[in-house]
C-alpha cells in the first residue's frame, strides 16, 4: 500500500451491486447505502462509509475497510474526508453512535463522548 494514493469519492447509485459485494465479503453492520463515500486503492474498493447528513451534524453509521487492509490507516483517511466533507456542507460536527462496535477505533480518531453520541468537531 506504501506509495498508493486512496481514490475517494461520494457513493452513487451504479455501486450499490459492488458495494453489496464488498460489505458481505468485510463485515459491517449495513446491507444498503445510499449516503456515504467509498475508497478505492488501484482501481479497487477498499473503503465504505455509511452516513446521512443531518441538520447541524454528518452522522456515521458504518466505517468498513477491507479485512486485509486493516491497521493501515485508511479507515482515519476515510473520517478525515468526512469531516472535511462536513466542513464543505458547513456541519460543526461528525457523529457516531456511543455504542458503535468501533468505539476504541473512534475514539483513538478524534472522538469523544458526549452523552449517547460520539462527536468529533468539525475543524
């Protein structure tokens, strides 16, 4: 992976069969998408976020990355251009729910508690 750069960009509707393909094969707790971004490393999908775009705030509800490619850094990559994705959309923060399988993972990311929420603020 050293040298490669992460493809990223929104999800649209022609990746719903590869995507659907993608999470059967690396976990994750959702079957469908319709918001999100998905990363690609030399032409192939590595990376999917779910997420839905809410009034003050981006909440995440799955970050999936590829079962060989894991502790590789794309999975920070891929909330690093969430929140700059937030930023664009003029949201003040990123959210998860506290009690995403993740939470470790999250936390180690910028996110802190707050209440039933994860949040990492927008910069």
């Amino acid at each position: 992976m050293r040298g490669q750069k992460l493809f990223v960009r929104p999800i649209d509707n022609g990746d719903s069969d590869s995507i659907r393909l993608f999470l059967k094969s690396n976990g994750g707790r959702i079957t469908e998408t319709g918001c999100g971004l998905l990363g690609k490393l030399v032409g192939e999908l590595v990376a999917v976020v779910a997420m839905e775009i809410e009034g003050d705030a981006v909440r995440i509800d799955d970050v999936v990355v590829a079962t060989d490619l894991r502790r590789k850094r794309i999975g920070r990559f891929m909330l690093d251009e969430v929140e700059r994705l937030a930023s664009k959309l003029e949201r003040k923060r990123v959210v998860v729910s506290g009690r995403a399988a993740q939470r470790e993972f999250f936390q180690r990311t910028g996110f802190r508690e707050d209440g039933e929420w994860l949040v990492r603020d927008v910069r």
